[in-house]
C-alpha cells in the first residue's frame, strides 16, 4: 500500500476503520496461548503465515486451545506497539 492510498488517523469513523488502520503498520505476529489460570505463553513470529502455521498446529492437537493470534503494530500515532487480534484474517 502506498502512503497516498494508507488510511490516516483523522480519517476514522469506526472500530473497523481503527484496525484497518492498525493492519497497516503491523511489523510482526504473536500467538498467545492461556496455559493456566492467569498463565500465558506467547510466541513470535516474522510473518503471519508462520504464526497461522503454529496456530493451526495447536488447534490440531488440542481443538478446545485457547489461543489467538496477534499482529503487532507499530502506527506512528503512539511509541507503543498495538496488538491487533488476525481472527478475519
């Protein structure tokens, strides 16, 4: 995507139209398992298909896994990465 054709901050209307945004700028992925009561493992990954790729793995051998997968963003809005959930991805 181009600059001219990237979504701006001021532009938005909507949750959507925010993690639009959001997708943008996202430089890598996690994907975040609970493993407990208050207990997670999160595990990071370069590129999306990675991350679906162990995701699926997961899902493969536990169906009942409680794990998602993250994008993380980096917008020039804020210092601080932004996690986005990929679950339409």
């Amino acid at each position: 995507m181009t600059n001219n054709n990237k979504i701006k901050l001021s532009d938005i209307k909507s949750s959507q139209d925010y993690d639009n945004y959001l997708r943008q700028y996202i430089e890598d992925y996690s994907v975040t398992t609970k493993i407990g009561a208050g207990k997670y493992k999160t595990n990071f990954f370069c590129n999306y298909e990675l991350a679906k790729a162990y995701f699926d793995r997961l899902v493969k051998k536990d169906p009942l896994t409680q794990s998602i997968i993250y994008g993380i963003s980096r917008p020039p809005h804020t210092t601080l990465p932004v996690n986005v959930t990929m679950e339409n991805m």
